[in-house]
C-alpha cells in the first residue's frame, strides 16, 4: 500500500505504510522529482490513482454502542483496515443526523416557495452549491467510497428512520441519479454497496412460507429501488438472523462469519437485476418489456427477478445470493 501526496515543494511524496503493524516492514518515506505535468499528466494520474489509498464508507444507524450492530459494524472497520481500506464511518446517531428533508436543506432562496418540491429544489441546490453542509459531507464521503455499507437492526421491514433520512437527504436528484442515469446506466455503477443488518425474528419466519413472508420481496424496495436505482453493483446483504434472541455463541459465529467474508468482500459477483436494455424506455411505449424479451422470457420456469416475476414463481433467493447473470446483467 502506497499512499501520496505531492508537496509544497512540488515533489510526490511516497509513505509505503503496511496494512498491518505485524506485516513485516516499516514505515519508509521516499521523494521522487515531479513528473514533467504537461508530459507525463497521465502518467501521474494513473500512477496516483494505483496507489491510492481505497475507501469503505460504513452509514451506520444504531443509539448502542453495546449493540449487536456495533459488533458488526467494529468487525468491518478493522478487517478492512487490515485490508489496507480507509473505513470512514458516518454514525447518523452520533451525528445527530437530521432524518427529515425540508427547505432548511438548502441555503438560501428556494426557486418556489409556494410549492416547494423537495427533489427538484435540492436538485438545482445541488448544482448551484447551495446544500446544507451536512448534505455536501455526505456526499463527498459517497464519492470518495469505492463500497458504501449500510448497517443497521431491521425496523417495520425497512431501515431506521434516521438512515431513511440519510437516503431521502443525500441521494440528491443530480448527484446521485437522474432521469438519463438510473439502473444499470446509472452514475454510480463504478461503485459497490451493500445491506448489513440484524433481524428481530428467526430466519424460518423470513421464508416463502414463513409468517414475516418471504425476505427477497422485503429487501426489494431497498436493493433495486434505491441501491440499483443510484447505478450501485449490489452485493448480497450480510444478514444476521436474530442476534438478540440468539445465545453468546451463536453470536460469536455470526461475527466470525461476516470477519470471514470480508476478507473476499469487494471481488464478490453482485447481485443480477434486469437490465434497462430489456424495457422500452419512452413514454409511449410505457417503459415495460420490449415484446421481443416477454415472448423469450415466456419459456422459463421463473420471473426475471423478485419484482419482475412476470405472474411466475420468483427466482430462488434473488436479493440474497448472486447467480449466473446471464442472460440477465449485473447491477
């Protein structure tokens, strides 16, 4: 891992730092001249973006520091910093982070303040600079994020109001999608995100036959409609089945579990949605199926996905586990 940065005096400064205290070689400090910046701009630029120091977000929503998910979220912070990861956590409960959207988001006049509407305000807020701070914070914390992890308990078959908040403020319409970048063209399809969460109820009560229903219809509204919506690769959700009804060993194992997973964490396939290629995307055509992809989908067993099912039995566990994309496409 090498991390830079070019100094007052014009040279780059190189800190080849260990992932790890205990990985074997110190901390070493070298000069090297500046490139000639009109000769050797792409040099530098792929030379600086190869040692870059990569960065995890964690948007983390819990009041407990005692919790389960402030387990979870500690066991993430230090495998990935063992990864060499910068981990930037936002704790919306720390921060006080404000849930609800409204005009004191936006600083100074609003273009109708006798209608306000939310998203198209924030939009030409956004443009313009004119954002709240916390927003603006956020959003150079999303772009600085090669994987943005969501960890939170489950609430109302949802997230906590307090991250609902940090969706509603922080996906701005301009900034995070819009109505020529959404899906699987949308602006943030170079990056990854994912769902980390505790359930209050046992894994049974989550099935197809189960009491709660089955969870890839839950976690649909979240995974495509925000996380895919915004362009993000969606990994399959790290879910912690019952942790609080759950003995100190079953805990344990669960924490272990995800320690594990983490370490393979950002080359895993992401979860597979229908691409926007298969839709007619104009306004007389309704934006539903092309015919030629319904007349093709019509032979196969199951759906196209949990929301595309297409009156079919859905594809087993499609917002759990990553399948062959084909013929489908990633998210």
């Amino acid at each position: 891992m090498f991390l830079t940065r070019i100094s007052a005096g014009g040279s780059i400064v190189i800190r080849a730092a260990a992932p790890d205290k205990d990985a074997g070689f110190p901390l070493q400090l070298q000069k090297r001249e500046r490139p000639d910046l009109g000769k050797d701009r792409s040099y530098l630029a792929s030379w600086v973006s190869l040692n870059a120091q990569k960065t995890v977000l964690i948007v983390y929503a819990h009041q407990s520091g005692g919790s389960f998910n402030s387990a979870a979220k500690d066991v993430a912070v230090e495998a990935l910093g063992q990864q060499g990861y910068k981990v930037v956590v936002s704790d919306l409960y720390a921060m006080n982070f404000r849930a609800s959207a409204t005009m004191e988001d936006i600083t100074g006049e609003v273009k109708n303040p006798e209608h306000f509407k939310y998203g198209e305000e924030t939009m030409h807020a956004w443009k313009e600079g004119r954002l709240s701070d916390d927003i603006i914070a956020e959003h150079r914390k999303v772009e600085a994020a090669e994987l943005v992890i969501f960890q939170f308990p489950m609430y109302w078959f949802s997230v906590p109001a307090i991250m609902k908040g940090w969706i509603d403020r922080v996906l701005t319409q301009g900034f995070a999608f819009s109505l020529q970048k959404m899906y699987n063209n949308g602006i943030f399809k170079d990056k990854k995100a994912m769902l980390s969460f505790s359930t209050g109820s046992m894994q049974t009560m989550y099935r197809p036959d189960g009491l709660n229903g089955d969870i890839n219809v839950t976690l649909w509204p979240l995974q495509n409609g925000v996380l895919h919506f915004c362009g993000f690769q969606v990994l399959a959700p790290q879910v912690f089945w019952c942790p609080g009804h759950s003995p100190p060993a079953n805990r344990t194992a669960m924490l272990d579990g995800w320690r594990a997973r983490l370490k393979t964490l950002l080359v895993e396939r992401p979860l597979t949605f229908a691409p926007s290629e298969m839709f007619d995307l104009t306004f007389p055509g309704g934006f539903v199926l092309r015919p030629e992809v319904r007349e093709e989908q019509s032979t196969r067993p199951h759906g196209i996905t949990t929301g595309h099912h297409l009156g079919k039995p859905l594809p087993p566990d499609n917002q759990l586990k990553a399948d062959d994309p084909s013929p489908l496409t990633t998210s």
